[in-house]
C-alpha cells in the first residue's frame, strides 16, 4: 500500500480519537444516566460551562470531590473520573447511592445558595 494512503488513514484514526477522547466537559448538555438500568426521569439538563459562569464557581473540586476516611479533600478533584466510578446504584458504608449524590450535590447546593433549580421537573426536562 501506498506510504501516503496510510499516512493520511493513521491522521484520520489519530484525529478521530483525540475528538472523541477530548470531548470536554464544558460541552455538556446533559448529566449521563447510563448507568442506570431504567432511568424514571429523562437525563439532567446540564450545560457545565454555562452552569460554573452562572454559579461563579471556579475550582473544579467544588462539585468533583474526593472524601478520605469521611472527610472531603480540599486540594483533589476527582474532575477526571465519572461521578459512577466511585458512587454505586445503591449506598455503600459511607457512600451515598449515585442518585442520592447527584441530588445532596447539586440540589443541596442550590438550597444552599438558594439559587438555581430544585424541583425534579425544572432538571429534568422533557
């Protein structure tokens, strides 16, 4: 074969990897329900850019957090990992079940600030 031919068929798979692996999290337009058997309420409307400009938050750790021994780690972020890899479908000693942290995280932080949506319809949105 060709050198040139697969020159330009190694680009093509190169860039058609670094698109799918470097799709960032600031294009977010929905949280991923995936790992839910049968989701009930259709996925979270979530545009993560949008969402941080909004809120002012700036540190990545404020929603993507890492707990050691029950105590959440000021200076790690777990920003690289899925909110599933560490939160089951059901609780775990001391982690909550994923639906139950999604919803301590964002929805508690909405009370907190009494800013932003609380009410299951105004997340997610058919």
């Amino acid at each position: 074969m060709d050198k040139r031919i697969l020159f330009l068929i190694a680009v093509v798979l190169f860039s058609g990897i670094a698109v799918i692996s470097g799709y960032p999290q600031e294009e977010m337009e929905f949280l991923d329900n995936s790992v839910f058997d049968k989701p009930v309420r259709t996925p979270s409307v979530f545009r993560h850019e949008e969402h941080n400009e909004t809120a002012a938050i700036e540190e990545c750790n404020e929603c993507h957090h890492i707990y050691e021994n029950g105590k959440k780690m000021d200076d790690e972020s777990s920003e690289d990992q899925r909110c599933s890899d560490c939160h089951d479908k059901k609780d775990s000693g001391n982690k909550l079940a994923l639906r139950k942290a999604f919803h301590k995280n964002c929805k508690g932080c909405h009370i907190q600030q009494n800013k932003g949506p609380v009410m299951c319809g105004e997340c997610h949105r058919r």
